[in-house]
C-alpha cells in the first residue's frame, strides 16, 4: 500500500490497527479533551472510509453501531482502511447535548477554521485529521430531542457511486438530500469524498432494531466498496427512493394522542393524532394531506401550534415499501433472538 498515513502526529502502517485521540479544545478545568479514533489498514490495497457518529452530541445510537463494528469478526481480513470515529461531538455527549457548548450546531460549522468559533474549530480539525485523508464516510444520525426517525438513507442519489453506495446499505428507504450550508456532507462533497448519512432511532435512546440496521448497512457499503469479502445472499430488503417528504405540523396547542405510528402508510385525508386541551376536550385533528410513508415522528405528547409532528415521504411502489420495512424487522429482530448481539447475518 504506497499511501502514508498520518493522524494526530502517529503514522498507522499497513496491517496495523491504532486507537488514538484528536486533541481539541481543554475544559474550563485545565482537562484535556480529545475525539476518540480507532484505525485499521489492511495489508492489501483499498479505499480508505470514515465511519462517524455523534456529531450531535444526544445522537447515540451510532456510537454503539461503531462498537459493534469495531468487535466484528467481519472487519479481520480487511482491504484498505477503516478510520472509525465513534463520538465527534465529545462536549455534547458529555453534556447529552446536541450542540457544543458555545450553542453552535457542529454539523452547521464545516468547514470551520482553526481561528474560528469553537466548534469551527473541531469542524475544521476533523476535516483536516479524517475528512481529507479518506475516499468515503458514512455519518450516523438519529432523530432529535423526542422525535424518532424510521432507519433511512440521507445521500446525494442524483451521483451515481453515491447512489449505489446508498442501495448496497441496505434499508428500504433512501432519499434523496440535497447538501446543506456547513454540514458535513457539503465539505466532504467539495474534497471528493462521498458520504452517506443514517438516520435512525431517538436522540438519547439506544433502539435496537436502528443499530442492527446500521451495522450491516456499514458492512454492505464495505463489501460494496471492495474492502471486504462478499457475504452470501440473504433476504436483504429492497431499498426504495424518495424524491419528496414533507412535514404534518400542529394545527393547535395542546396534548397529542397518536394515532399513526413510525411506518405506517396513510392516505390523504387520514388522521394521524388528535390534539386535547388539559380538560379533554378535542381542539382539532391533525390530517395529512399527502400519500405516503410516515419515516419521522415527534414522541413527546405536548406540542405547540405550527410544530412538526410526522415527517411524511413519498414513494412511486408504497406497498412494496412497507413490505420490505416488515421483512428488515423479522430479519434484524427476530422473534427468537438467535444472533448475539454485533454478529448478525450481514
């Protein structure tokens, strides 16, 4: 493997694994601080991919899908390299904080500046340290504070590598996500690196079927990409593309009573909550006026007039979609728990 490979001053030789840390900003209490990496070259030649998770500090479910990847015997006859970053924002989940402690989003700061804000600064380190010295990412995300995402792909599908990266991951809905101001996918898109976001589960919540799912989806884009062996063909769901989603929001204050789940398929006109004041009375019900698929969803019943309640996509084949979102269920949980825990059939 010609390529040299430096991190935080420690060079990681072909067949060499490392754990590390990127020293970043100290603690009011004089404590250093640093971003945990974990690096793996194989002896032969491939891609080298970053795998991060907790950019948003409250977003766990990624930190636990990089564990299990880590422990996997799936990653020992390795190509390439595999940089894994299981916490970025370490302030935030220290704080079971999405944001950094100056309030800023992390994943709204790249690609930052070693003389900007604070968390510019990690930004512009992390894009420097892993960013620029990979060909591929994958970024773990959940949902926000009391909001649950269905396991989805967030990418670039108009690329076609991107997009073929995407269907190897392997859950059944992908959709396409234009790049935003200061996130993540934008830099890397501006160095040539192509990333795929997850999205998955509840911030501050550990959901076991999210972080099965994202365990064999890295596993597939590695496989996909060359850097792994191929598995044997199993019932993997067909993954299915969303051109457009939109957002249902509160048409009154007041508390919510659910009536559609994560999932769930609804028809124009069909009534996903109703919404009560503190006496029980009825205030309004909230109709969607769309066709589609319920892939977010608010969990806490308070919600303000104008707030997003169900994130609603929309597929050409809905029926299809749903049956593939049940065969990922039975597959990844399965009703006698017959696989430990990081070694499911991938």
């Amino acid at each position: 493997m010609a390529e040299r490979l430096e991190i935080a001053g420690f060079e990681i030789k072909p067949g060499e694994s490392k754990q590390l840390e990127l020293p970043t900003v100290r603690l009011y209490t004089d404590t250093s601080m640093g971003i945990p990496v974990y690096v793996k070259r194989g002896k032969r030649a491939g891609p080298t991919l970053f795998v991060s998770a907790a950019i948003h500090g409250d977003e766990l479910n990624g930190v636990e899908v990089i564990g299990r990847l880590l422990k996997s015997k799936s990653i020992n006859n390795l190509r390439g390299t595999l940089i894994a970053v299981p916490i970025v924002n370490v302030y935030g989940v220290l704080g079971q904080s999405r944001y950094f402690p100056d309030r800023r989003d992390l994943n709204r700061s790249f690609p930052g500046s070693m003389r900007g804000s604070f968390a510019g600064r990690v930004a512009n380190l992390f894009l420097k340290e892993i960013v620029t010295k990979c060909d591929y990412g994958i970024d773990l995300h959940t949902g926000a504070i009391h909001r649950s995402n269905l396991p989805q792909i967030r990418a670039n599908l108009d690329d076609e590598e991107t997009r073929a990266m995407a269907r190897a991951f392997g859950v059944p809905v992908m959709i396409n996500s234009n790049l935003r101001d200061g996130s993540l996918r934008e830099s890397a898109s501006e160095l040539g690196v192509r990333v795929l976001l997850y999205e998955a589960g509840e911030a501050l919540r550990f959901d076991e079927l999210s972080i099965r799912a994202g365990y064999r989806g890295v596993i597939n884009v590695m496989r996909h990409l060359g850097m792994l062996a191929r598995g044997r063909k199993s019932g993997q769901p067909e993954p299915f593309e969303a051109r457009q989603s939109a957002w249902v929001r509160a048409s009154e204050s007041g508390f919510i009573t659910h009536l559609k789940q994560l999932g769930d398929y609804v028809s124009k006109g069909d009534e996903l909550a109703v919404i009560k004041d503190p006496y029980g009375e009825v205030l309004n019900k909230v109709v969607t006026k769309y066709d589609g698929i319920i892939i977010g969803k608010q969990n806490i019943p308070l919600v303000q007039e104008g707030e997003a309640m169900y994130h609603i996509a929309y597929f050409k084949k809905p029926d299809e979609v749903i049956e593939s979102l049940e065969m990922m269920q039975d597959e990844l949980i399965p009703e006698d728990e017959s696989y430990p825990l990081g070694e499911l059939p991938a």
